[in-house]
C-alpha cells in the first residue's frame, strides 16, 4: 500500500528532495535560494496558531533547512511524528538532516524504521536504502571502502615521443631517429583504491584517514624486460601511493575539515625500482552553502629516481616538489555541476635544467541523468573536463641546446562516462586527447586515448 499523493504529502516530497540536496553526492539537489527572516518569522506564527496542522510544520520545516537551520528543521519535523497520520516520508527527512549534521546513529534509527512502514513509496525506498547503507558504514568505528577497475585502453603516443622530424641534439638540429617517433600500442590494466577511516569518537569528528591507491599495466608491444640502452618502447609499470593523517573540523560544527597528513609511494617500470615519493601536506573543504563548495591543498614531497643503465641521467630528474592548489565546485542545477582547480607547481630539480615553476589550469563538467536503460534506477554520469599548465624550466639542457631554455604548454581535453550496472558494478569509457607545445622540437608532441573498464566498488 503506497501513501495518496495529498497536498500535504505534496509538500513533505519536495522538502525531502531538498534534504536530499543537501547531500554534496546528490543528484535530486535542488537550487533555491534562502527564504528572508520575515518569511520563517511569518511559518512560525502559522504553527503557533495551528499547532496542529501538518501543513504549517511542514512549510516551517522546509523554510528552516533551506536557511541551513538542519536543527530547528528536525524539531520542526519530530514534532509531526506526534500526529496519527504523520506521512512516512518525515522518517527519510529526518535520517537525512542527522546524517547530513553527522548523527549517524540516530539518522539509521529513523531511516529502518521509514523502510518498515509498509505506506513509504518505491521511490522513497530506494534512496532511503541507498542512504541507508552508507550509514551503516560511517556507524562504525572503522571503515573500509574502496574500488577495483580492470580495463584496456589505446593510445596513439604511449611513450610522448615527439611528432616533429627534426630535434636537437647539443644545439644542432638533426634528423630524429627512425624508431623515435610516435607509436600506437594497447594496454590493460588494473586500478585499486582503499580508504581506511579509523575515528577517533570526538566532537571535532575527528578520524584517521588513511588512502592507497595501486596502478598496474602491461603493453602488448613489451615481450621483456631487458634493460637496453635506447630502449623506446612504453615501460610497463606498477605504481603504489598513499597518504595518511587525521582529518577533524578545528571549528565544529562549522563546515571547514581539514586534514595535514603523510605522503609515501614508489614505482616500478619494466620490473625494476623506478623511483619513490615521499613528504607531507595539507588538504581542506569549506562548504560555504548546499551549492558553493571550496577546497584546498597544500604538498611539499622528495622525489627520488633510482640508477638504471637503460635510462640516460635518470637520477637527476628527481628533486623537491611544492603544488599548491584551491578548487571549487558549484551546483548549477540538479545534477549538474561545475567544477574548477587552479594550482601551481615548483620543482626545484637535482639539475638545473630538470627543475621547473608553472600554474595549472582544470574545468570540468558533470552531468548526472536516468539510465537510458537498465532497471536499477541508478543515474548515469558523464563530465566533459579541460585542462593546461605551463612548464618553464630553470635552466638549459647541454645535451639539447645549451642557449634555450625550455618552456612547454600542456592542454588535455577528456570525456568520461561511468554507467553502473548494479549499485556496485559499473562500466567506464574514456575519451582523451592531449598537446603538449614546447620551444624546443624535442618535447612537443600529442597523444589520444581510448579505454574502457569496469569497475567494482566494495
């Protein structure tokens, strides 16, 4: 048995959509603007003179979680649980408002027994059972969660190699060596992420965060790994990063977290030690409201590349690395977000001519949207992202042209669509297509990709 669809209920459908909206992963968000104080001094009187009506809750309620005031919406909405005929939906409302303050066992109370009211919509079901699960999850004192993606992708210029026929080689131009150019190949691959929040059960909420991420690929040109001078085929590689700190909000309940941390990891190419990541940083999110959010970071970290025969000078491309970067994303309708990071990089490399400084530059697009098909009712998403950065180097190369200096411009332009399968299965295609300009002949070059994986989520 299904609730009628009363005007009153009307109005509870359209504040849950809201709460819901207050949820940054949400794609039922809604934009509306922030009612005056006259208009929530005016839904007050209305309930002080009708104590009794749902309707008057209701709207007080709605006015008051579109003001950002969660708690006064919540007593608003208990208060109508006192009536016989209070619709089911008020228990979905309500386990979103306390999740969303961070209550996360009341907010499972109330969302089981939404679920248990035989009236609660098909609809109203699924979100709840979808909110539900991720509750159950922040219940915990440790939580692990993560994702596994096997895929294949295509590539015209794997190995970066320049399109140009013409390089130097110490000031003189040459002709660039037959097998030097670019090449296309096909690779599969593997991605992993593992998150692990320990909390720490203080008001701050304050937890251990702790993220790994591993990477492995194989091209089907590479038969061996035999460490030849010259080698230009891609590298296969295997790549492990993490980082580690506590995450905690220093002003709660404000909506700054903030989280200084450890930064560690490593790579291998073809087999062997490629080069490790270590140091530290900082990273932050500031919800300025349900649609503005602004974020930041912070990173200072000692790359170290390790002696190999077939590699030219690899150990001085290693060096100390600062990146500092804000980004923001802004909801421009529902399901749809704008999301932009401005960042700067300064390297100061083991030589000179390895060191660089420049700004970086990404946009991106994100539409969510029905599954054309499928029956799962889960959302389809696709972002259209853009990006560049700038490259200046400190000093001259000897081996290349010892008077130019060189300066590179990077941009890349991608589509990325992810469509699941089930609430934990899901398929991902890329498209990408980079251009790298350089002063110097040697470093320009393009590139476009093609993959597609699926992804497993646990």
């Amino acid at each position: 048995m299904t609730e009628k669809k009363t005007p009153v209920l009307a109005k509870h459908q359209a504040l849950l959509a809201f709460c819901l909206g207050t949820l940054a992963a949400s794609v039922t968000a809604q934009n509306i603007a922030p009612p005056t104080p006259p208009e929530v001094e005016q839904a007050f009187r209305e309930v002080i003179a009708n104590a009794n009506s749902a309707d008057a809750r209701t709207k007080y309620a709605t006015l008051l979680v579109r003001a950002g005031n969660f708690e006064g919406g919540i007593a608003a909405l208990e208060g109508l649980l006192l009536m016989p005929d209070a619709p089911a939906s008020i228990r979905v409302e309500l386990g979103v408002l306390y999740y969303r303050l961070g209550s996360y066992a009341i907010s499972e109370s109330y969302l089981r027994a939404a679920l248990e009211d035989p009236r609660l919509e098909p609809a109203l079901k699924i979100q709840a059972d979808s909110l539900l699960r991720d509750v159950v999850q922040r219940n915990k004192t440790t939580q692990l969660s993560g994702s596994l993606m096997i895929g294949v992708r295509g590539q015209s210029n794997p190995t970066g190699a320049t399109d140009n026929n013409q390089v130097y080689y110490l000031g003189v131009p040459v002709a660039r060596g037959k097998d030097a150019g670019p090449k296309s190949d096909v690779d599969t691959h593997v991605w992993g992420k593992l998150d692990h929040v320990f909390d720490l059960d203080k008001q701050n909420e304050a937890a251990v965060v702790t993220s790994l991420v591993a990477y492995a690929n194989h091209y089907n040109s590479v038969d061996s790994y035999t460490k030849q001078v010259g080698y230009s085929k891609p590298f296969d590689l295997a790549i492990l990063a993490g980082s580690t700190g506590i995450r905690f909000k220093p002003m709660a309940p404000t909506e700054l977290t903030i989280r200084p941390h450890l930064i560690f990891g490593g790579a291998l190419a073809n087999g062997s030690a490629y080069f490790t990541n270590t140091g530290f940083g900082i990273d932050g999110d500031y919800r300025v409201s349900e649609s503005l959010a602004w974020g930041g970071a912070y990173e200072n970290t000692k790359l170290s590349f390790s002696s190999r025969e077939d590699m030219a000078n690899v150990t001085l491309q290693g060096g100390t690395r600062q990146a500092v970067r804000l980004n923001a994303s802004v909801e421009a309708a529902p399901g749809r977000f704008l999301l932009a990071e401005l960042g700067y990089a300064d390297q100061d490399g083991n030589a000179v001519y390895t060191g660089y400084r420049g700004p970086q530059l990404r946009v991106s697009y994100l539409l969510s949207y029905g599954a054309p098909f499928g029956s799962m009712g889960l959302p389809w998403t696709t972002t259209l992202s853009a990006s560049t950065l700038r490259r200046d180097y400190r000093g001259a190369d000897p081996s290349v042209d010892s008077l130019t200096v060189r300066n590179d411009t990077e941009w890349r332009t991608s589509l990325l669509n992810y469509m699941p399968l089930t609430r934990d299965l899901a398929l991902q295609f890329q498209l990408e297509y980079s251009n790298t300009s350089s002063n110097i002949s040697n470093f320009s070059n393009t590139n476009t990709s093609g993959s597609l994986g699926v992804i497993w989520k646990y």
